[in-house]
C-alpha cells in the first residue's frame, strides 16, 4: 500500500518544465496538467460554460429572407 500512496504523491507534486498554473500561478501538476489541483480544473471549465472566453470576430447580419429560426415556429 505503501508503494501506490508515494507514487500518487508524486503525480500531484510540480514536475520539472511544467508551466504554471494558468489560474492560480501555483507550479503545475502533472495529474491535473496544465492545472495544479482539480479546484483550477474546475474554474477553468466554469469559464468555458460561462462563455467568459470568446474569440473575437466579425458581426454576422441577419438575412432578412431566411427562413424564420425555431423560436417562432409552431408545433
């Protein structure tokens, strides 16, 4: 038991040549790369759902004949 417990700790420990954490700025974690911990996984997956990381571009104009979308149709 012994063995499986060190070798767990030293997959949560920083490795050499891992970037820091993009959120926090804690050394990285091989386990959780290129995170430190599952609590900066987690924010980070927040951010995405959110939409807080957007690619900005062009507008996109809205055709006046197109179809109309789902919201108007009847069922």
């Amino acid at each position: 038991m012994e063995a499986s417990r060190s070798s767990m700790a030293e997959t949560d420990e920083a490795a050499p040549g891992l970037r820091p954490c993009p959120i926090c700025g804690k050394p990285g974690s091989p386990r959780y790369k290129p995170f430190c911990s599952s609590r900066c996984a987690d924010i980070d997956l927040g951010r995405w759902l959110k939409g807080s990381y957007v690619i900005p571009g062009e507008p996109v104009e809205e055709d006046e004949d197109a179809p109309p979308g789902r919201e108007g149709e009847d069922r």
